[in-house]
C-alpha cells in the first residue's frame, strides 16, 4: 500500500517550514512577528495585518514585510494558506512525544514536513549533473559529517568517482584541483561552517559546479552555491542544533538522490552492484 503524500505539497511549503528555513535571516522586528505568527496559528485566518502589528508591537509594513521574507506575497496570502496548514495539521494523528514510540514518530513527521522547502526540478537537476559528474566531491564537516559519509557511500555504490577526504586542508587542496565536468557536494545544516565554504569557494573558482544541502535561507552557503536544497530544522535557530543535532531530513534526502540517481543511470548501476556484490560476499563470514 503506498503511503505517498500528495504530490503538491512538495510545492506548497507550510509556515512552519518557511519559518524555520527563514530564521537567521529576520531582523528583530521580523522576529517579534514570527514569534506571534507562531504563538497565533490556528487564529491567523481571522487576524488583521494590524492585529498582528498590534500583538508584536511592530507596524503593520513589518508584518508585511516578513510576510514577504517568508515567501507569501503578503499578509492575505498567508492567512489563507494558514487554512490549508490548519487542516493538514489536524488530520494527522497526535501521539504522545514523552514516549519513545512517540518521539520517533515526532521526528519522521518533522522530516515529512523538512521535505516541504524542496522543489522537484532542482532536485532532478542535481541528479542530472551528479550523472554527468566525471568526480564528486562531497565536503560535510562538524555535524553535518554524518551525512556526507552516507551521500558518499551512497554514490560510491553507484560507481561514481567520489572524493571526500577527512582532512580539511586534503578537502580544499581537492576543491581546488576540480574542474569544469566535476561537482562538488557541500552539506552544512547552518550554512556557515567556515571550511565548507572555503572549499566551495575554491570549487567554484576552479570552474566545478557547486550544490548544497542545508536547512537555511539566506546563509553564505546558499549565496556561495549555484544550487541549494533546503530541508529546515526541527528547530528555529541553527544554535539549536547542538541540543537537538538531528540530521534525519538531510538523510531521508541523501537517500532519495540516490534512488533516482539510481534510476538515471539503469544498467549501469545494476552492473556496478552486481561487482560491489562480489567484494561484499567476500567478507562475510561462514
């Protein structure tokens, strides 16, 4: 039975979503907003732009504003979605998260809803050019590590050529050394890990395309990419991601690229494996 969720929602993001992505990029007044945005969500449909201004104690031009930062075209756009919002909320079933069965489906229901900044032709777009790509590079440091290990296994078992070294100087020496037919791959969940981007940095000077997976708008990495995939925290502020590391969507994602990757490149594929088979077999004891 399939359990798929429709297919607009991948183009629809909630304000849950936009707000999350959009975090480190609201100045204070924005902020004072988003606080009431968050605080009066089942109310917004029948709130006023100087309702709003009124509960954050900022003016309506800055409720309109943040609006627009969040990617709506304005307050009345976002109290209709907010309906939208309300309803998907309500339909799903609440359990309690003081429970561990509980808390794990809190978080596959946070990584449902990380998957809601993502935009399908983007997302075709790198599996395109991860195809083409003669090297990957795949440059992922401090908590986001765990993620480029798995794209890299993930790739390698697909017969791609993949560098990812574990030094930092190894890694920007590589980024350097890339050329026009090579990609490289960077994962930062804030956006502003300093490595990552000197590396993309040098990527980029050397001709390679550059991609990355991150959970923010507005970050130097976005603006250092050509391309960048969004998939929110379950949090609001990406200082928060120390008591709560969690990289679940940035995975799920990892794994998605791979499966249509997987699909792209057909026989191929299927012909690596069948090799990658072979060595695995041979370290499997009786």
């Amino acid at each position: 039975m399939s359990t798929a969720r429709p297919s607009n929602r991948a183009s629809a993001p909630t304000l849950a979503s936009r707000l999350a992505a959009a975090a480190p990029t609201l100045g204070p007044a924005e902020e004072q907003v988003a606080r009431v945005l968050v605080s009066h969500a089942e109310e917004l449909p029948e709130l006023s732009t100087a309702q709003v201004a009124e509960l954050s104690g900022t003016s309506r031009a800055s409720v309109v504003r943040t609006c627009q930062r969040l990617g709506y075209t304005g307050f009345q756009q976002l109290r209709v979605l907010a309906v939208r919002d309300a309803a998907g909320e309500r339909g799903g079933a609440q359990e309690s998260p003081d429970t561990v069965i509980g808390a794990a489906r809190a978080l596959a229901e946070q990584t449902v809803q990380a998957t809601d900044m993502l935009q399908e032709e983007p997302l075709q777009s790198t599996v395109a050019e991860l195809a083409a790509a003669r090297r990957v590079l795949v440059v992922a440091g401090g908590l986001s590590a765990s993620v480029g290990a798995a794209l890299s296994a993930r790739l390698l078992r697909l017969g791609l050529t993949v560098i990812s070294p574990a030094d930092p100087l190894d890694a920007e020496i590589a980024a350097a050394a890339l050329g026009p037919e090579d990609l490289c791959m960077a994962i930062s969940a804030s956006g502003v890990n300093a490595q990552t981007l000197r590396c993309v940095r040098a990527a980029a000077g050397a001709g390679a395309r550059t991609i990355a997976l991150t959970a923010f708008l507005g970050t130097p990495l976005e603006q250092a990419v050509g391309r960048t995939h969004i998939t929110p925290l379950p949090h609001r502020h990406y200082q928060d991601e120390f008591h709560s590391p969690s990289r679940l969507a940035q995975h799920a994602l990892v794994e998605a690229l791979g499966g249509a990757l997987e699909l792209r490149l057909g026989e191929g594929a299927g012909a690596v494996q069948d090799r990658i088979l072979e060595v695995v077999s041979g370290h499997v004891d009786e």
